[in-house]
C-alpha cells in the first residue's frame, strides 16, 4: 500500500517540526536557565534588601543613641570644647568672691585624648558660704574645671583669703585630628 | 484553448493550515520572547539593586562605625566630667565638714586641705577646749594627728593640728567596710 502525501503536508509537516523544534529548545536552553537565574537573584536580593533594612534599623537606633546623648550631655561636649578664658571666669566668678585673680601656670599634661592645665586662683571671700557656693557654680560654668588641692584658707581681719589651684580640662586637638584622619 | 469553464482559483503557500499553524507558533513565540525579556530586564534590574544596596550598606557601616566611636567619646568625656564634678562636690562636703567640726570657742587663723590631710592653725582658750572639742574629732576622720601648741598674747594658746590619712589605712579600712 502506498501512502501518497502531498507536497503541501509535507511543508506543513515541515514548518511544524521546526518551530516545535525552535520553540522547545528556546524554551530548555534559554528560558528555563534564565527564569532559574532569575529565580536566584530574586532570592538573593530579597536577602540582601532584608540585611540592608536591619543595617537601617541598627543605623538609625544608633543615630537616636547618639542624638540622645549629645542632647543629654550638650552642656558638657560644649564645654570640653571651649577653651579657657581667664577674663570670662573672672567675670563670671567674681560675685561669689570679694576680689578673684586668676592666672595660667604652664603645667599641661595630656591624659587619654584630654588635655589638661592647671590654673592657680588667690581670692577673698567674707564666708565659707561664698566658697562652697563658687564649688556649685563651677560645676555649671562654661568649663570643665577641678578643684584641685592644696587648698589654703587664711583669716585676714574680717576676709578670708583663699588660694587654689584649679585643673581645666579641654580635648586634646592633635590626638583627635589624627584619630579622625587614620579612620 | 480552455479546458475548464471556470476560472481558475488562485493558489496561495499560505493555506489555512499554515496560517493556522502560523498564528498559534507566533503567538507563542511572542510570548516566548515577551517572558525572555521580561526576566532579563528584571534580573538586570535586581543586580543594579544588589549593587546598590551593596554601596549603602558600606557607606551605613562607615557611618555605624564614625557614630560608635563618637558615642565611646562622649561616654568618655561625661565619665571624666561626672568624676570631676563628684571631686568638686566631695570636695565642697569635705570643707563644710571641716568648718561645721570647729567649736564656737576655738578660732581658726588659717587652714591647709591636702591630698592626705589637714593642718590647721589657730586659738583656744585651753588645751581640754581643744583637746575634746577639736582633736576628738580629727582623730576619729585621721590616723595620724600631731598638735603643738604656744602662748597667745591674751592668755589664750595658739595651736598647730596637723592630721593625716594613711593611704594603706583608707583603702584596708574601705575594704574591710565593704567585707
């Protein structure tokens, strides 16, 4: 028996195989590795977006940690930056006394990033009070300062006269200058 | 010469059965290609994210990195303030003390606060006056006291007390309190 196709089905035939060819081989060889790579980097970025949100989480909690404590210690951050100012203190400072002189002795020491220098004060005062109130006051000036001792009381006539010496400190430029260049 | 009365029909090579086939192979093929595109264009649009998302981590971690050391700072620069305010209120205590310790009847001329101790000078009517009213209480706050004494010009005695705190003392002393 003979089986009789026309050319017609033939190219029919012809033009089916090679589509179905081309469209399954597009689908195995280009397709499916895409759509697998593609799958992939789905998986991936959605990690990496995951760790970037805990990265801005851990970023922005250590932003508020920071905001919280220069707004907490503003007082004291401004005054370590402040440099010493012999005229504004005695200013300052003058009315808890009867007369204050303040004078800057050479003797700096550089401690842990701080810098320190001692300041020696002779001073009047009608009452102890009129110290221990200087002591308060000190504690809120401009700067950050220590009473160091020895600290000499004198009776004279109705006056007592009081000498002191006092520790200002203050950051130490250099260190922090480099600090902030090496990083 | 005509065989047929018809005129005859115009053969097309696009039958229905190729035109058929035809659409429904484009139509797949579009959509083939359609699906291709559309991944590569998000697979590109995900590795420009990962890139990114690469450059903002590192610029968060620097800036994780500056804020952590500025925060050591400040915490550093409040504990050295907080230490030296609390030197400056102890210190202020201490001479509020020292005052409030002086009797009435005795008269202070002048007073030396140490690191280690006190000196102090002045009148007292009479060595027991000073003896139980000043010297008692200096000795319970110092190891070491030492007085001497000498004829004021009203009859009084002029006094030198000078006291010490033994550091090896302080520090067995704190550490047997807190025992």
């Amino acid at each position: 028996m003979k089986i009789r196709i026309s050319r017609q089905h033939i190219y029919l035939l012809s033009m089916l195989s090679f589509l179905l060819v081309f469209v399954l081989l597009f689908s195995f060889l280009v397709l499916i590795p895409k759509g697998k790579e593609y799958r992939e980097d789905r998986v991936e970025y959605k990690k990496e977006a995951r760790e970037l949100r805990r990265y801005q989480n851990f970023h922005n909690e250590i932003e508020e940690k920071l905001k919280t404590l220069q707004a907490e210690n503003r007082h004291i951050i401004t005054a370590f930056d402040t440099a010493f100012n012999q005229e504004r203190f005695e200013k300052q400072h003058r009315n808890y006394f009867s007369s204050l002189t303040v004078s800057r002795l050479l003797n700096t020491s550089v401690e842990d990033g701080f810098v320190s220098y001692e300041v020696n004060t002779t001073s009047e005062i009608s009452s102890p009070k009129s110290f221990y109130d200087f002591l308060d006051a000190v504690n809120k000036s401009d700067w950050i300062i220590a009473v160091e001792f020895p600290i000499n009381f004198k009776r004279d006539n109705e006056m007592i006269k009081s000498s002191f010496t006092m520790k200002v400190y203050g950051l130490n430029k250099e260190t922090n200058t480099t600090k902030k260049v090496v990083e | 010469m005509k065989y047929s009365y018809i005129t005859p029909r115009r053969k097309s090579i696009l039958t229905k059965e190729i035109q058929l086939l035809l659409t429904f192979f484009t139509i797949t093929i579009v959509m083939l290609f359609v699906t291709y595109f559309f991944l590569v264009i998000k697979d590109y649009n995900y590795i420009e994210n990962m890139n990114e998302i690469a450059v903002s981590r590192l610029d968060l971690e620097s800036n994780i990195k500056t804020m952590k050391s500025e925060i050591t700072f400040i915490e550093k620069k409040n504990l050295l303030a907080q230490k030296i305010y609390t030197k400056n209120t102890v210190l202020k205590d201490s001479i509020t003390n020292l005052f409030d310790l002086v009797p009435q009847r005795i008269t202070l001329s002048e007073a030396k606060l140490l690191e280690n101790g006190l000196i102090l000078y002045g009148v007292t009517p009479n060595k027991d006056v000073y003896n139980f009213m000043l010297q008692a209480p200096l000795r319970s706050i110092f190891h070491r006291t030492y007085s001497s004494f000498y004829p004021a010009e009203n009859g009084w005695l002029r006094f030198v007390s000078t006291n010490y705190v033994d550091e090896e003392l302080r520090l067995s002393e704190e550490v047997y309190s807190e025992d």
